[in-house]
C-alpha cells in the first residue's frame, strides 16, 4: 500500500467508524480533495515510505469500537492540528478541515477520554502525595476492574453451564 492510500484509508475508517458516510459521494470528494493536499504536501516524495505508516499501524491494537473511536479522535485532532499550518484559502483545504471538525464534534467523549489517557501519564508516580492518593483509590479501582463487563459476561456463562436446569 503507498503513502497516498494510507492517508485516505486513515480518513475513511475515521468517517466510518463516526458514522459520517451516508453515501460515496463525499467520499469521492474528499478523495479528490486528499489528492491536492497530498500535491500540496510533495506526499510522493521518496522519504514518506521510511518507517513505514503513522496512524494505519496504531489502528490494528485497537479493536473494540469504542477503543477506535479514542484513538480516531485523537488522529483527527492531529490532522486538524496540521491542517490549522496551512494555506486555507484553499478550497480543498477548507473541506477536508469542514470534515474533520464535524467529525471531531461528534466525538467528544473519544476526546474527553484521550485526554483522561494523556494526563493519566502526567502523573509522577514518584511524589509521595501522588502515592498516598494512588494507594488510597487503589481498592476502588481493582474492584471496578473485577466489576468489567467480560468478567460479568465469563460468570453469566460459567454459573448457566454449570446448571442443568
């Protein structure tokens, strides 16, 4: 696959996974308009291949759709935040932008939990109030992660394979 499907592949698994399309029709629009971007971007040159891709590669370790919908939204603040860098005056530029706000719109508990992620790894684990605070939640969040829905779904099914009702 080369560079310049892998970033349409990226944008139409995001607007997939958000629910934008109805039809083709937009899709084929914004292809055309990835296609000057990439122009823009000198997207064919020789170095974009090294190191192979930067968001499809993400995408494979997260498979629930709710985990997808968390990193989706960040890649789409990413491109937002590339795109601000730009000529907008562009119209091709416009529309993709007008695209990729409507769908960061649609998403801000993807949002909301990515920067949940985000400040979760701010933590100095190392500070001793941090610590005592850690330690004090700590029972609480073991049982929430014994309380997860697979683990509800494993007892459901054990306790009926066990009755022979």
């Amino acid at each position: 696959m080369t560079s310049q499907t892998y970033s349409l592949l990226v944008l139409s698994v995001i607007m997939i996974y958000f629910g934008h399309f109805g039809n083709s029709s937009i899709l084929a629009r914004l292809q055309n308009d990835i296609d000057q971007l990439k122009a823009d971007f000198n997207s064919s040159h020789s170095d974009v291949a090294d190191g192979g891709p930067i968001f499809t590669e993400k995408l494979i370790n997260w498979t629930e759709r709710n985990e997808k919908r968390i990193i989706l939204s960040q890649i789409v603040s990413m491109y937002l935040e590339m795109l601000e860098k730009t000529d907008k005056s562009k119209a091709h530029i416009r529309n993709i932008s007008e695209e990729l706000y409507t769908l960061r719109n649609s998403l801000p508990d993807g949002l909301k939990k990515m920067k949940d992620l985000m400040d979760l790894t701010k933590l100095q684990m190392s500070d001793l109030k941090i610590q005592r605070k850690a330690v004090n939640e700590m029972f609480s969040v073991l049982q929430k992660l014994v309380e997860t829905p697979a683990s509800l779904k494993r007892k459901r099914s054990q306790s009926q394979r066990r009755c022979k009702c």
